[in-house]
C-alpha cells in the first residue's frame, strides 16, 4: 500500500512548480509577442494574408499564428499564442488534431535524420497529414 508523507508532498509539489516554470517560459512570452502583433496591427496584416488559406481548413487567419508558433517553436507557445487570440472551439480543436500530426519541427527533423530517416520524407508526411486532418475537420466541424 502507497504511503503518502511529507517528502513526497514536498517532491511532488517542488516538481511541480519547476514544470510550471519551464512551461512559463514559453507560454507567457509568445502570448505577450502575440499581444503586441495585435497593438501594433501587424497582427491583422498576418491574418489579413493567411486568412483565404486558413479558410480551406474552416480556421481564420488568426489561426496562422498558431499554427506557425506550433509547426517552428512548440506546442507550449501554440498554447500561447491560442491564449493571445479569440479562436472558436472548432478552431482550436481543428489547430490541435493538425499540430498533433506536425509539430516542433525545427527540433524533431533533424532527430529524424539523426536517427536514420530522410528528413525531407519524414516532412512531407507530418505535414500532409497535419494539413489532411485539417481540411477534414474544417468540412466536418461547423
């Protein structure tokens, strides 16, 4: 039987803060770069030009930015960004199933190659499936 005591409260919620810090790190700055796209108007320019090609997945052209954040950076400063900006339920679900599919990209193909996979293969197939899995959802979500 499992006997919870004062070390391993204490473990555990010193664990916890150090990942709530690290997650920090990342989240609170990309919301806080989204902000200021958003003061300063570029970030209607940005969604103004992704916006017809959001549209073939049912997303705005906010949801660029998130994507973008997610696909290059990580899936802590998608959630970022997702904070930042006004996006339906529909749309941060159909961002979620697509960055699920292709994400952290700039850390991970090169692992791939690493590991003995053509990178250019391996980013193709996490990105066709990410933009597949998107424009299914965008037909089938409202």
């Amino acid at each position: 039987m499992l006997e919870v005591n004062r070390k391993m409260i204490w473990q555990g919620a010193r664990t916890g803060l150090q990942t709530t810090w690290e997650l920090a790190k990342v989240v609170v700055p990309t919301a806080m770069v989204v902000a200021v796209f958003r003061a300063s108007g570029l970030l209607d320019i940005i969604t103004a030009f992704f916006a017809p090609y959001m549209g073939f997945f049912g997303l705005s052209g906010e949801a660029a930015v998130v994507l973008f954040s997610g696909y290059f950076i990580n899936l802590y400063a998608a959630a970022g960004s997702i904070i930042a900006l006004n996006l339906s339920l529909s749309e941060i679900t159909i961002c979620a199933v697509m960055l699920g599919f292709c994400h952290s990209l700039l850390v991970e193909l090169p692992i791939s190659q690493k590991a003995g996979s053509p990178m250019g293969y391996i980013f193709l197939i996490r990105l066709a499936c990410s933009l597949a899995a998107g424009w299914l959802l965008g037909v089938v979500l409202p």
